[in-house]
C-alpha cells in the first residue's frame, strides 16, 4: 500500500466528512511527543495549541501513557452506573481534595466538557427547583444544545441551530479591552432580573474565571466576588466554568484559586486527563445530591482509561513542578513579544500560560485578517497556532506546559519573524 499524503487523505475527508466539521490545518498527524507533531509526510510542527489546551503535560507522557497500557490489560469499560472500579473513587477523592471549594465536596465524572456543564445545569435546577440560567456574552460551553445556547458567540456555533433553549440570559462580560467595564456588566445583569427572569426564577450563573473561544479575557477577583454576592443573596448557583482554564494552565491547578471566592459547582475536562475523553463536576455535597438515583451517569462517563490517566496528570503536575512551569511560560511569552515592540500588536493578556494578544491594524481596530494571515505564515514556517476573540483578531497560545526552553524559544521566533 502505498504511503498516504496529506492531500490525498484531506480528499478522502472531504468525500466522507460532512463540511460542518471544519479543521484547523490541512495536515494528518503521524506522531507527537511533548510539544511536537509530525504529519504523515515527515514534516514537523511546534505545538502551540495543545489540542484545544487539552494537553497541558505534553503529548505522549511517558508516565500517563504507561498508567493507560496498563489499565488496557485488565478492562477498557464498565461503565460506571452498571460495575465499580477504584480508579473512578480514587480521582473523585482527589479533586474534592483538590478543588477550591470549602466544606464536604463531591465528584462526577463525564467524557466531555460539554457534558460537565450540562449536568452542571440538571443539578442547578434539581438543586433550586428553578429553571433560569445567567450565562455571558463572549463565554463558551460546549457545543450541544444547551450549551450552544449557553454560548455568548453566534456564529459559527449558534447560527442555523435555532431556536435555542429557554430561560437562558446573557448578561454582558467585563473586559477592559472591549470597552466593557464591571460597572457595565453588574447593570445588565440587574437588567435581565428586571427585564427578563425574577431573580427567584434563577437557578444558577456559569461564567469562565478565563474566557476561552471569547479571547482569554479574565475574570477579576472584584467582580468575582460581586457574583457569589448576588448568588447568595438570591440563593443561586454559581458556578464556574474551568473546562479551559483547569489544571495548570493559568498557573495554579484551577484558575477558581486566584479569585478568592468559592463557587457552588465547577467543571474540569481539557487537561485534566491528558489528552483522554473525560470531564469531572465537582461541588459542594449538598448540591451535587440533589439529583434523584439514576439522573446522572453516561454509557461512557469517567471511563476507566481516563480516570487512570487523570490520576498520572495529577501526579505529572505536581513531580515536575509545572504549575510553577506554567507562570515561567506565560512570562516568558508575554516578555518575548512586549520585545517585538509591533505596532501589530495591540492588548496581551495572560494567567500563567493562559495567554493572548490581539492583533490591531493602523488606527487600532481589530485586524483579523492580519490574525489569519499570522497563523497562516506560522504554519508554513512549522508552527500550530490558534485564534479566538469576538472579532477573531486573538492568537491564543496552548503550548504544552512540558515544552522545552528550546522549543519554546523556537517557537516565538517563529512569531516574531512571522509578524
């Protein structure tokens, strides 16, 4: 048979895939390993991206993937409503060990993020008996129906979809860089419980302590702290979205620890196993019982392999000190392209290696343009980046917290010479 081509195989993708799946790089991955890719043609990529920020401790640990072989020898699925199994128990005790929220805590597991924040919403609403969410604008929750509707970005994830689901406000998302102030978004909040939704009709608030798709705009332990404040004077669930942000990516293990505030319920997925399918909601007991025997699980929900490769990450993180990792990284990243001292470069945004920076034109306006064309000619050079932002002007970096100074550095020229 004779050896595949990068172009022969994007025609036999596009004979079978419908054109909805859209991709990032018209590249097939042969192999990987920490920070690096190569495609079926021999060539290699720097990975800044990291599957979407999925693989905080590099492709193919050696220690993460040793701990699945050996889980593959003695049984790949259960699932876990129908037989038991350790690993399952063993991650639960360890995220509610390690999760930033006061007081008894419990876990469960799913296979997707998007899965997390859904289940988010059934114990929400199981727990208030209400049926409101507050979700904002520029935020991302998962592609399924209740999360495209959750999602502050219409196109490409909203549009055609419609209609959306019910009881779900948007309320407006501080970011400085966007001309939107915490004054602002605390008023459009008070709007839709005036306008839209009586406060006691709201189950729960979702927010990202980062924003992702949206352009890696942060939430400030101020504002932070005036959610829980309106939650609990409303009695509604707050809950925080760290599907993204969670597991060392902005320098601690959940971003939830810079803010200084607790939420009643959080996800995790991305990172947290390594680059297996797995998501985790993890919250205060009380809530998280709410649900009646049997409203939660999933055919697949916290597969044996992806618990046992979470528990390696957990470990990975904490042996090669990447937490602390990640801050060096982030900046590093943010000196390098202070540095440039581009006027292409506008606002640079960073927690950790949770990192942006957006790309203005002449007079300061967002250039996405300039941003495809940067990604473009990365790509030629062997570099994967990735874009986000409201206007689609942000380069997001998502590189492997276990890169290489090296690499690292490689990489960045790349950038530099690219811009």
């Amino acid at each position: 048979m004779s050896k595949q081509t990068n172009q022969s195989l994007l025609e036999r993708r596009l004979a079978v895939l419908p054109k909805g799946l859209g991709v990032a790089f018209p590249v097939f991955a042969e192999k990987a390993l920490n920070s690096e890719l190569w495609d079926v043609e021999g060539n290699r990529y720097i990975d800044f991206v990291g599957g979407i920020s999925v693989l905080n401790t590099g492709h193919n640990h050696p220690k993460i993937t040793a701990r699945v072989r050996d889980q593959l020898d003695k049984f790949t699925h259960t699932a876990a409503q129908i037989v038991n199994y350790e690993s399952y128990i063993s991650l639960a005790e360890k995220l509610c060990e390690l999760a930033p929220i006061s007081g008894d805590k419990k876990a469960v597991f799913f296979t997707t993020g998007a899965e997390a924040v859904e289940n988010t919403m059934k114990i929400a609403r199981a727990y208030t008996g209400r049926h409101g969410v507050i979700s904002f604008a520029g935020g991302w929750h998962g592609r399924t129906h209740m999360c495209m509707g959750l999602t502050g970005k219409v196109i490409p994830y909203k549009n055609n979809f419609g209609p959306m689901p019910a009881s779900i406000y948007h309320a407006m998302f501080p970011a400085p860089e966007l001309g939107v102030t915490e004054e602002q978004a605390l008023e459009s909040i008070e709007m839709i419980f005036q306008s839209s939704i009586h406060p006691s009709d709201v189950a729960a608030m979702i927010v990202e302590p980062v924003q992702g798709e949206g352009g890696f705009h942060q939430v400030t332990p101020t504002f932070a702290k005036k959610l829980r404040e309106i939650c609990d004077e409303h009695g509604i669930i707050l809950i925080f979205d760290e599907v993204q942000t969670c597991f060392g990516r902005t320098g601690t293990l959940f971003a939830t620890e810079q803010l200084g505030v607790e939420p009643d319920l959080m996800t995790s997925a991305k990172s947290l196993a390594g680059g297996y399918p797995l998501s985790a909601v993890i919250g205060r007991a009380e809530v998280m019982d709410a649900p009646q025997t049997g409203g939660l699980g999933g055919t697949y929900s916290g597969n044996p392999l992806g618990c046992v490769a979470a528990l390696a990450v957990i470990e990975v993180i904490e042996e090669e000190g990447l937490l602390e990792r990640s801050k060096v990284i982030g900046q590093t990243i943010a000196d390098f392209l202070k540095g440039l001292n581009s006027d292409k470069i506008g606002n640079i945004r960073y927690k950790g290696a949770m990192l942006a920076f957006d790309l203005v034109d002449a007079e300061g306006n967002p250039d996405a343009e300039a941003t495809a064309k940067l990604r473009a000619d990365a790509f030629d050079k062997g570099l994967l980046l990735a874009s986000c932002g409201r206007h689609g002007n942000a380069i997001r970096i998502m590189v492997p917290l276990t890169v290489s100074d090296e690499v690292l550095q490689e990489g960045l020229d790349i950038i530099g010479a690219s811009l």
